[in-house]
C-alpha cells in the first residue's frame, strides 16, 4: 500500500493520503487500533450471553431499590413501636413483598439461562440480595408479631396479619438456613429467627382462634 504526499514538518514526518481507498480493517491494522468490544465482535451466541448478562444487571439494580423500599416500611413500623401498625402498614409491606419475591423469580430464571462460567459472578450478588430480602421481611413479621402480642384485644384484621406473617416467618427462617446462604447471613438476624418462636408460642396461647382454619358449613 503506497502513501503520497509525505512531508517532515520538524523531527515529525506527516503522511498524505494512501494512493487508494483503505479497508476499515486494513486501516485499523496499520494503525494498530484495537478491534471493537462490543456485541458486534462477538459470535452470536456470545452476544446473547452478552445480552443477558446486561438485562440481569439491570434487574438486580430493581430489585435493590424494591428492597431498600421494604426496608424503609419496616423502619417505619419500628420508629411507631407504641403504636400498632395499622392495616394499611400490613397492606403497602405485603405489596412490596410480592413484588420482590417475583422479581427475584424472574431473575433466577434469567440467570439458569447463563453458562455456569458467567453464573457465578451474578447469583452471587443474587444471593446477597435474596437475603436481605427474606431478612427484612424477618424483620417486618416481627414488629407486625409484636405489636399484635401486646394489643389486649385483637384488632380488627389480626386474623389475617397473623396468618400472613406465620408463613413469611417459617418460609424466612427456612431459606436464610439454607446451606447456599451460609456466610451471608448475620448472626443478629439468626437470633431473630429463634425470638420468632416465642413470640409465635405468646400469640398462640393468647389467641387461638386465629388458627381455626375450617370451612364454614353451607346452609
């Protein structure tokens, strides 16, 4: 490839342009310009990969912000702690609950979509957002738990609540207990797993009606 036009402009020689038209690739080549890292250098399946990979970050940053939305209702309840939470409390936390927990469906299922080389990276701040999750809905049960345990006479919806938050208890302490989660979780939140119990045990004696799960007769 002939140049034309050279000229020394001090200790520096300035070339003209090449005697005829130059590839992209070509050009790249004799300026030593690395090739591009984008999806458009990849293979296709690469750049599926890619792709995922992308969306999956993206979908973690929801999932963080839906979170620190559960965490700050929770502080609210604490922050009211000689107040009973009132049903609305109960309403607004159980709406961000069922939109993290399907959230992080959609994501688990995005992520067994990867290779097991470019898994590891993103499940592992999966994990660490799962937890949290399910340590903050520990945290709200709780506070909904205590409130209930100290009222002298059961308010109206307790039933409800009380049902509600035996479950998210039992499904929080079963999956912060989980092996894949071991090193994750603080040791505070663990210990707040067992206080659940008692408080559990406190409501039972007080109110067991609440448990009375059967079908009313048809007339």
């Amino acid at each position: 490839m002939a140049w034309s036009g050279g000229a020394w402009h001090g200790s520096r020689l300035v070339l003209g342009c090449p005697s005829r038209p130059v590839s992209a690739r070509v050009f790249r080549t004799a300026c030593g310009s690395p090739r591009p890292s984008g999806p458009s250098s990849m293979s296709p399946r690469e750049a599926q990969e890619f792709r995922v990979v992308q969306e999956l970050e993206n979908f973690l940053l929801l999932l963080e912000q839906r979170i620190i939305a559960l965490a700050k209702c929770t502080l609210i309840l604490q922050r009211h702690d000689d107040l009973p939470p009132r049903f609305d409390d109960f309403t607004r936390t159980r709406s961000l609950t069922s939109e993290c927990l399907a959230f992080s469906i959609v994501i688990e299922r995005r992520i067994d979509q990867l290779p097991e080389p470019r898994q590891s990276r993103v499940r592992d701040r999966f994990d660490t957002l799962t937890v949290r999750i399910w340590a903050t809905l520990l945290e709200g049960s709780l506070t909904f738990l205590k409130a209930i345990a100290r009222e002298e006479h059961l308010p109206l919806g307790s039933r409800e609540v009380f049902l509600h938050e035996i479950k998210t208890l039992y499904d929080a302490y079963n999956t912060l207990n989980q092996e894949r989660y071991v090193g994750k979780v603080e040791e505070e939140t663990l210990r707040k797993c067992k206080s659940a119990e008692k408080i559990l045990h406190k409501i039972i004696e007080r109110a067991p009606r609440l448990l009375d799960l059967s079908v009313p007769q048809a007339d």
